[in-house]
C-alpha cells in the first residue's frame, strides 16, 4: 500500500495538481512526533552524497489503531500484526519488501526476549524501530502505521483489488464465503478478511505473510496503471481514501513522498520483489508463548543486503517463482 502511495500522490500530471495531492497527503495522514528511538541507540547514519541514498521504509500493521486505549503519538498499547521493511536502494531502479512474522522471538532493547511484534507495545514506534535497526543493522528512514481497515478502504477505492490466492480456503472472517485458487477479484471487505486470515491455514501467520504479500503486488499493479496515474479524478480519491488510515512520521510528508516518487518513476510492479525474514521453525517460550524462531544463521545475509544495499545480496534472498 505504501508503494502505491508513492505512485498516486507522484502520479499527477501537471504540477499544480501534484500539489494539490501532496496537501490531501498531509492534511489526511496523522503524524507521529516522535517515531524514531535516542541518536546513540541508532545504527550510524550513512554519509552524505551527492546520489540519492537508500531508503528503508518500516511498515506497521494494526487491527486497534485510534482506540480509546491507543495513544496516537507512540501508538503504545498495541500490537503490530503486520510487519514490513520497505527497502529502496540508492538506484531507484527496485524495491525489495522483508515481511518479519510478528511472532518472531527477538531482543527487545530494555525487555529483553519477547516476540517481536510486543515491541510496538512496549514502547510505541520508537521501540518498534530499534528493534528492527537491531536486526538489520542499516537505519529505519521512515514509519507508517496502516490501519488494518485502510486494506478495505483501498480495496474500495479502486472498485475492487486483482489478487493471486495460492491456497484455497473458507474463510473465518467472512462465514460462509470461500476463497478459490487462482487470481480472485476482491472488494473492500473481501481484501480485509483475505490479509486478516490465519484459523485456515496449517502454517497460520505464514500463509497470511504470503497472502499480504500478494495482495500489495495486486494494488500496485492496479494503482501503477496509466489509466489511474493519468486520470487527475481517480487520483485524488484514492489518495483521499488511503490517507486518513495511515499514521506516519513526521519527515514522511508531502514533500519526500513527491520527491521519492519522481525517483521511482521507472519501477514498475514487476521490480517490486517480497521475501520472509528466514526461520528456523516454530517453538513455545520458557513461558509458555507460541513463537516463531528466527533462523540468525541465515538472517547475517540479510543483514548484509541492508547494510551493504547490494542488488545481488537482495536478488539471493528472492524466493523462486
């Protein structure tokens, strides 16, 4: 969803238009004051340059954002039931997107083991972000907290969503309606019950990370068509609709949503790559919690693709189609 956003909200022709959709963006999205954790806590900043420098984009999930126990500034209290790295390399030729099973048992700085998505709740975004610059080892640039809701708002938007299911199933979101194999057209309540299941599948949280997946390459796919970049009306109603779900940093404004999209005018959806964080299996903690154990063998390569913002690094960790 949120490189769909980088193609509206950079999408509009002429450039008093464009503005107009930036201001959409910032009047609509919330901003968070403080997202990032203390400087001294923080992998080191890269050095400047003239060429434009990777970017990594933390994308939250949420089923409770706004509720009467949520503090907006931190989103302290909740639990993020989605979680996404966004990673734009220094070219702008791709982007590579890392899903992280949220039940992942992990260090949480001051907390120490616990699953991952606990971080968010713990401490707000802040937390959240120095427990992923901890695992990747590279500076997290910008947060977005999505609604859970905004899946259907989007779906909506564009007057439905094109999405591959690999495995068929009932679903126990919307009882009595089945999802076949095959490429599905989804509408609003249709796309949130299809991101939102886990009950039907054996691996649970796995098959949902994969059926996110698929359901963001179906929005790109769709937003990234000239026939929406190019029609000023279908522009300013999605960006409308999108945006008041979203919850964002401060920096995440109009201006660097502009500027990103004009360097990313040339990817396309089929540039657009997702991988799983590795695993090494499921397990229970010494208290007794269901978790997913992360593979740290495996996750150094990972860690090198981030820190290094190698193509061929990321390409490796692609799974085949």
């Amino acid at each position: 969803m949120i490189i769909g956003v980088l193609a509206l909200v950079g999408g509009g022709s002429a450039a008093a238009y464009a503005m107009q959709l930036g201001q959409t963006w910032d009047q609509k999205t919330v901003k968070l004051a403080n997202a990032f954790p203390a400087a001294d806590v923080r992998p080191e900043a890269p050095a400047p340059t003239a060429a434009p420098a990777a970017q990594n984009i933390l994308v939250l999930g949420s089923d409770t954002r706004g509720d009467g126990n949520t503090s907006i500034d931190g989103l302290e209290g909740q639990r993020s039931d989605t979680i996404m790295v966004v990673h734009i390399p220094g070219d702008r030729q791709h982007i590579t997107v890392m899903s992280i099973m949220r039940d992942s048992w992990v260090d949480i700085p001051g907390y120490g083991e616990a699953k991952i998505n606990a971080a968010l709740s713990y401490g707000g975004v802040p937390l959240a972000v120095q427990t992923i610059e901890g695992m990747i080892g590279a500076r997290i640039d910008h947060v977005a907290v999505v609604d859970f809701a905004g899946f259907r708002g989007v779906a909506d938007a564009l007057g439905g969503v094109n999405v591959y299911n690999s495995i068929p199933f009932d679903s126990s979101k919307m009882p009595g309606h089945r999802f076949e194999r095959g490429m599905q057209a989804m509408n609003g309540e249709e796309a949130l019950a299809f991101v939102r299941e886990r009950y039907a599948f054996d691996d649970g949280d796995f098959q949902r990370a994969r059926n996110q997946q698929e359901f963001a390459k179906g929005v790109m796919s769709q937003v990234m068509n000239a026939a929406i970049l190019t029609n000023p009306g279908r522009l300013g109603g999605l960006v409308s609709a999108i945006a008041p779900y979203l919850v964002v940093d401060s920096g995440f404004d109009a201006a660097y949503v502009g500027q990103l999209a004009v360097e990313l005018r040339d990817v396309t959806p089929t540039d657009v790559s997702f991988f799983t964080a590795p695993t090494s299996g499921t397990g229970t903690s010494s208290d007794g919690q269901s978790i997913v154990n992360v593979d740290w063998d495996a996750f150094v390569a990972v860690k090198s693709a981030f820190q290094s913002d190698s193509a061929e690094q990321f390409a490796a960790l692609i799974p085949p189609k």
